[in-house]
C-alpha cells in the first residue's frame, strides 16, 4: 500500500484541470456575479465548465451557477459537452470507449448521484466520474486505485465495503493481537525475571 505516491493511486497523473483567470476582460467580475444569489452567500467560484467560464454560488439555497460571460442562470450540460470535459482534461494514452449516466453507484465510486462514467481503453482501465451539473471529475478510478481499494478493505477487514473501522472483525483481530503481544510481555519476563535459576552442583574430584 506504500510502494506507490497516494496521488498516483487517485489517478490526478492523469488530470489536467483547464481553468479560468478572475483577471478575464470577458467575463462577469464576480462581485457583481455574486448579486444575483438567492440566499445568504457563504462563497463563489470560477470554474471551467466544458471550456467555457461559470460562477458556482454557495450558501443556504444550495449552489447556484451562473455563465460567467453572461452573467444568466447556467443553462446545463448536454452529453457533448461531458464529453468534451473528459476528453480535454484526460493525459493518458488511451481513447474514449464509453460514456454512462448513472443513477446507481458502482463498486469504485461512492459519491453523490447521478453521476458520468468515462472509461477510457488505456492499460489502467481509467474511469472518469463527471458530475453531469458542474462537469467536475469527482473520481478517477484506475486498476492500481482498485488493487489499492482491496489492499484497504483486507487492512481495516472491512467486509460490508462501507469503509467500517469499527467492524467487530476489526476488534476481534485487533483484541487478538494484544492477547498475542501481553503474552509475549508475559513469557519473556517470566524467561529473565521469574523463572527460578538452576543450582549448580557441586564438583567433586
């Protein structure tokens, strides 16, 4: 589980986020953007959004998000534009194979729903997971991330795949192994301290 950097496992090697400047001439300044939020604010963003600038705004209506050029409601994404999400920030070697919507998560992904699925056909066996409102890849799943994952659950005994570290496999083997080192303390003190020395007989000629 250490043989490897844990960004490598998380397959950001294979991301090249595209993003916008505040400093943009074109775009709305985002003291103004920040106006139009139905709420009580609590924070704003520029983020790229299938090439093109938005403002996501945060606070107690949810978020909210804005064209950033035009400063009007965020009108979606259609599939072309998932698309040309994976596609522009994806650095491996490999090509598009498929593109799912999913309303269930799958066993690598266990985030909010719905969500995008890439696969790419490269030798890691990539998966992107877009989210289909922001366009932000939330997951990138390899096959190292999935040897990883399984290394994990045998790490913590996880058997329900819920990420449990209170488990009572876990206790049970954690219990067993202190059982296992107190007497070992036991046996080695009993070895040098208490176990009665040997009498030496007497030589006799």
């Amino acid at each position: 589980m250490t043989l490897f950097p844990i960004d490598q496992v998380r397959g950001r090697h294979l991301i090249e986020p595209q993003v916008f400047s505040l400093s943009d001439a074109d775009i709305v300044p985002i003291e103004i953007a920040m106006t139009a939020y139905d709420g009580a604010l609590t924070g704003a963003q520029l983020a790229n959004i299938a090439g093109r600038p938005a403002y996501i705004l945060l606070g107690d209506e949810g978020a909210q998000m804005l064209d950033a050029r035009s400063g009007l409601a965020w009108e979606g994404l259609a599939t072309a534009d998932v698309k040309h999400v994976a596609l522009s920030t994806y650095q491996g070697r490999g090509e598009l194979l498929s593109m799912l919507k999913l309303d269930v998560a799958p066993n690598d992904y266990a985030g909010p729903l719905p969500i995008w699925q890439v696969k790419f056909d490269d030798t890691t066996k990539t998966r992107f997971y877009i989210d289909p409102k922001t366009a932000e890849v939330r997951s990138v799943r390899t096959r190292l991330w999935r040897v990883f994952d399984l290394a994990w659950k045998f790490h913590i005994m996880d058997v329900t795949g819920e990420d449990d570290f209170n488990s009572w496999w876990l206790r049970l083997a954690s219990g067993a192994a202190l059982l296992f080192a107190l007497s070992g303390v036991g046996l080695l003190w009993f070895r040098i301290v208490a176990r009665p020395r040997r009498r030496r007989k007497a030589v006799t000629a």
